[in-house]
C-alpha cells in the first residue's frame, strides 16, 4: 500500500513540475504582419495577444497541462480598448523630424501612416519602417497625425521635433480559444491553427531575465 501511495505522490509531483516548467513568455514570429505572444502565468491564466494580416489577437483565458498537451480555454468577455499617446516628446537639435511608433505592449510598430500638414496642406504623407521608426527633413508643420488600422488615431500640435507614439486600439475583434489543444515540444509550443507550416507554428520560451 505504502508503495502505491509513493508511486501517486511521484506521479503528482512530476505533473506539477511539468506545469511549472511552462511557465513564463513565448513569442511566435513569421513576420511584421504575423506574429504573437503567449504567456502562461503561474496561476493557471494565459494572455495571448498579436498580428495575423489585418486581423488583431488578443485572449485572456485558463490554461491546463496533460500528456504533454496544452490546452487553452479563453474567458468570456475579453475585448479592450486603449487610446493612442505621445508617451514622450521632446525638441532637439537638429534638422529632422523623428518618430518612433510603437504598439500596444510596447515592440516597434511598423506600418503606421504618418501625415504632417501645413495651412490644411499635407506636406509629407509616409509610413514608419520596420523597427517603428521614421525621419524626414524638418519643415514649418502646423500637425502631424498618426493612423494604423485597428488603433484609434492620434493628432499632435506643438513645436517638438522628436516624438514617441504608443498606438493603441479602438477595438479588438472578438478571438476566442475554445478547448485548443497545442503540442509541448521541448521548450517550444505547436499552435495548431498553422498545423503543418513548423516555422510558422513554433511558440519559442523566452528566457527568465
């Protein structure tokens, strides 16, 4: 009997060491327009959020762990809003305008329609790079606006010539994650909503800072 309790105890124990060794970040990147971030949080509750062409990701939800299996289950009412920001400005020396774009977590935000305009005319009309950022020659600019689909737009006036802009979302649609089942490989997870594509699938543990 003593036997049959150690085995069970043993059993348990490696489950939970399992579920504690999935812990933590995982990022999925193909490219700008496709890409996501899932994180499973000690409490058994996840966040995936991301980009897959012009449709938004973002799910909370719980998370279970079996036979080397994830599976995921999101919450019912998971829609957001945020507004978009200057989160800094400021005037420095210099002939150019600088912007850095970034998204709602925080990364570099490419693909986002900046317009400057003098007397209601546009006098640049350009688009952030990949890593966010954008530079063009300084000019008399009475305002520039910011416009990315999905994030509620921004217009700025003043005299700074460095700008960080944050953008947020007017509204997410609707992602749910109902009883997915996503294969544990090693330190990487399998998404099945790309099943066959290995590149595009992989979720990648980031590492404990």
């Amino acid at each position: 009997m003593k036997k049959q309790y150690l085995i069970l105890l043993l059993g348990l124990l490696s489950c939970r060491a399992t579920e504690n060794s999935l812990v933590g970040k995982y990022d999925r990147y193909w490219d700008f327009e496709h890409y996501s971030s899932l994180e499973l949080r000690p409490n058994k509750t996840f966040v995936l959020t991301g980009q897959e062409g012009l449709s938004w990701i973002n799910t909370e939800g719980a998370w279970a762990v079996k036979n080397k299996v994830l599976t995921l289950n999101s919450f019912s009412n998971t829609t957001t809003n945020t507004p978009s920001i200057v989160q800094a400005e400021r005037k420095v020396a210099g002939d150019s305008i600088a912007i850095v774009t970034f998204d709602y977590e925080g990364k570099a935000q490419p693909g986002v329609t900046v317009l400057a305009y003098h007397q209601s005319d546009t006098v640049v009309e350009d688009y952030t790079k990949e890593n966010g950022k954008l530079v063009f020659a300084n000019q008399p600019i009475d305002s520039i606006s910011f416009r990315f689909i999905g994030s509620s737009p921004l217009t700025y006036t003043g005299e700074s010539n460095y700008f960080e802009i944050r953008m947020g979302f007017t509204e997410l649609p609707t992602f749910r994650l109902e009883n997915k089942k996503w294969r544990i490989k090693g330190k990487a997870l399998l998404d099945p909503r790309f099943k066959g594509e290995q590149k595009r699938n992989k979720y990648r543990k980031k590492p404990n800072r």
